[in-house]
C-alpha cells in the first residue's frame, strides 16, 4: 500500500485519494478539453496542463484536502477534482476550495459526494475559513457550494471577472496567541 492508498477516501460511488504521478496524462486530457473546463478562462495548453497538474501535486503534498482526483468507483476512471488550491485575494492568502467533473458526471451528486468526504478530512486538519469562488451563472455548482455549507458572502471581480464568493468557517481558527479565538481565518 502507498501513501495515497492509506489517505484515500471512499464514498458508495466514489475514490477521493492524492495524485499520482499515473494521472498525469488523464489530467493533462481533462485540463486540455474545454467542457471540463467550462467556467473557466479556457482550456490549457499542454505544458499549461502540466504544470497545473505539477501544482496540484505539490499542494496535495502540502494540505491534505488540496485537489485530488475523483474516481467513479463503477468504472474506475478519474472523473475530476475535488479540493482546496491557494489564491491571493484582497490582500489575503486564502485556502480555495473547488470542484470540477466531467460533463457526464455532472448532476448526479458526485460534487456534493466527494466534496463532503474531503471536507470531513479537512475538519480533522485544519481551522479556519475557507473560500469557493464560482460564475454567477453556474448555478448548478452554487447549489452544490451551498449543499457543502458554504455561505454567500459577495460578488467581487476575481482576475478580472465578477464572481460570486462564498465561505465555510470549518474549526475554531486560531488567534494570534495561537489558541481558539477570533483569528486569522484563510490559509
């Protein structure tokens, strides 16, 4: 058994598990498709493709609820991504969570699936506020968002597009004196 092995996450239909390097070209696929890219500025390039899914490595290895793949158990196939990047906003380095699938698996609960198995992982590692940052008219993911706790919090351009923000305070973040308190929030 590998490391990823033991941090995997099974659900009824789905794996949730880190990356692995044997991933690498079904990523690449995905990230260069433009209908799983969707709500997006566009698909990737191929060495764009590659360094997103070099990043996705590297903050898996940081925090245990980065992105990681979503496999649909029934075929085995990795069907998308659920989990947390970082982003820059308002000054503020921030713990961003998301969520894409392909277009056949859209709209049967694999988000909201996958989502709340890794979220329940995240609250065993960590205190503070999250964010989710989605199109205002992908309204199918804000049901998801919300389905997850997230609340609305603003709409606000994020590089250069109005989007809705939400967030989920998950813990007790930490104060300054490092103990539970009115904290940061955020990554």
């Amino acid at each position: 058994m590998t490391g990823s092995d033991l941090q995997a996450i099974t659900t009824s239909r789905l794996l949730v598990r880190p990356p692995r390097e044997a991933d690498r070209g079904r990523f690449v696929e995905l990230f260069c498709d433009e209908d799983f890219m969707v709500f997006y500025p566009g698909a990737l390039t191929v060495r764009e493709a590659n360094d997103r899914f070099d990043h996705m490595v590297a903050v898996c290895q940081a925090v245990p609820f980065g992105k990681q793949p979503v496999v649909e158990l029934s075929s085995g196939r990795v069907v998308g991504y659920t989990g947390v990047d970082y982003i820059d906003f308002e000054g503020k380095t921030w713990l961003e969570w998301g969520y894409r699938l392909v277009p056949e698996c859209r709209g049967l609960g694999y988000a909201t699936e996958a989502s709340q198995a890794l979220l329940a992982r995240a609250r065993q590692t960590y205190a503070g506020e999250l964010l989710a940052i989605i199109a205002p008219e992908n309204v199918a993911s804000q049901n998801v968002c919300r389905k997850l706790g997230f609340t609305f919090w603003k709409q606000a351009p994020v590089e250069g597009e109005i989007r809705n923000l939400y967030t989920l305070l998950i813990g007790e973040p930490l104060g300054r004196s490092g103990k539970p308190g009115h904290g940061e929030g955020g990554g």
